[in-house]
C-alpha cells in the first residue's frame, strides 16, 4: 500500500477493523537477494519513501503520486537490505520528471511518471529492466496470479518499513467496480485477495506488480491494507507503454 491509501482511509470510513484485533502480516516473504532486479528504492536523504521500476538503462518509473522535486530525490538499483551496504547497489541523481500530464491527483487517474537518470545504469546480473507488456495482449484473467514487491510495511497500522526486499503474490480483480464503485477507470487494475491478508501497503507505492514475467502494474491507491473486498489499486503499465518509449526516444 501507499501514502495515498492511507488518505482515503480518513476519507472513506467504510471498514471494520478486524475483528480478532490481531496484526495481519501484509508483506509476503523476502524475496531471494536480487532476484528482481528491476527494482528500484525511491529516496530522499537516504530514506527510502516509494519504490520503482528500471525499464531502460537510464529510466524507472514510478506513480506520479510519488512525486518530489528532483534535487530532493535519488534512485538507487541493486538494493535488497535498505540499512546494509552489500557493495553492489547503484545510486543515481534526476537529472528529469515526466509525470503524465493527465495525471488527477484527486482520483489517481494516470498515476505514473518516469524519472530519468543522469547516467546509465551499469547492466548486470544484480540491475535490469523489466519486461513490459504488449499493448495488444489480451486482458489479465480474472483471480490470475501476480506479484507485487516492495520495501513497505508489513503489517496493519505500522509504520515501519521493511529492512529487505519483500514479494507478495496477489489475484487479479477484473470486476473491481463492485468495490470501489465509480473510482476505477481504464487505466487502472486491481490486484488483492477476497479475503484480504494479502496486499502492497505504505511504503510500497509506484513499485512494480508482475505478472506472467510483465511488468503490468503500478502501486497506486486504495482502502486500507489487505482488508476483505478492498484490493490494491494499481496503475495499467500496458496503457502507457507507447508514452514511456516516446519518452525514452526523445528526452
């Protein structure tokens, strides 16, 4: 989850807590040291506050909600344990912000953006790009398995981040209407589990969901964490794939 889902929790008061008032653990597992190595911890004075994607040598993307001046901001590829140095991450500075320019921060609407590093990014078995999807590829199945990673919180009403790398696997909602009503457009896709437990939180916000080896989603909003019937709203990476490559080719 992210930021954002905790606004909307204030705003949409519409949950009940769970019952047994017990912490559920929201993060999944650690994920095998730099085993996704398309991933990218977004920070600012060396805290990490959102995560990202490598698509190119020299260019993550993120959720636009993500957002902060570019001289406050460094992506750093290569990172598994965030308070350990292992010798083999990469910190870059921005040297350029593309938010998309439709981006409605009141709805999350084209909640993405693509940072440009001012150098390439050394390729190697610990840093590359994701795959992106086709455009053209059928739609996600409905409850189709898919994973989403990041460095966020790991359970309900924490605010600790976690110190490595976690995965959680999470379904595909196709009918995501039912539960966020008029909130969800076509640039958006939701990924959770009916029963809840399972869910990206706080921390995890513009990192990268995969499914089938394709990065198809964007960490974007929601209610809550991992709560029954509220899946992680996540932007359509495949919607934008022609904007990112005409970015990439001429920026």
């Amino acid at each position: 989850m992210n930021w954002a889902r905790c606004h909307l929790l204030s705003v949409f008061l519409v949950v009940s807590l769970n019952p047994s008032g017990k912490s559920r653990i929201i993060g999944g597992h650690e994920v095998k040291r730099h085993s996704r190595q398309f991933q990218a911890s977004l920070q600012h004075d060396r805290h990490h506050f959102c995560g990202g994607t490598l698509i190119h040598e020299q260019w993550v993307v993120s959720a636009a909600h993500c957002w902060r001046p570019k001289h406050l901001m460094q992506v750093v590829l290569g990172e598994h344990d965030l308070y350990k140095v292992e010798g083999v991450e990469q910190r870059f500075n921005v040297s350029l912000i593309l938010r998309h320019r439709r981006y409605m921060y009141w709805s999350f609407d084209n909640d993405i953006m693509l940072l440009k590093l001012d150098e390439p990014a050394r390729i190697n078995s610990v840093v590359a790009p994701a795959a992106l999807p086709d455009p053209r590829a059928p739609a996600l199945a409905d409850l189709s398995t898919c994973g989403v990673s990041g460095w966020g919180v790991t359970r309900l009403f924490s605010s600790r981040l976690s110190p490595v790398l976690r995965e959680v696997d999470v379904q595909i909602f196709t009918k995501c209407w039912r539960y966020y009503y008029f909130r969800i457009t076509e640039n958006m896709v939701c990924a959770g589990y009916p029963s809840g437990g399972k869910d990206s939180c706080q921390g995890d916000s513009g990192g990268p969901l995969v499914c089938n080896g394709r990065f198809e989603g964007i960490v974007s909003w929601g209610i809550g964490c991992a709560y029954p019937y509220f899946p992680g709203v996540y932007t359509k990476v495949r919607r934008y794939v022609d904007w990112m490559n005409e970015a990439i080719q001429t920026r």
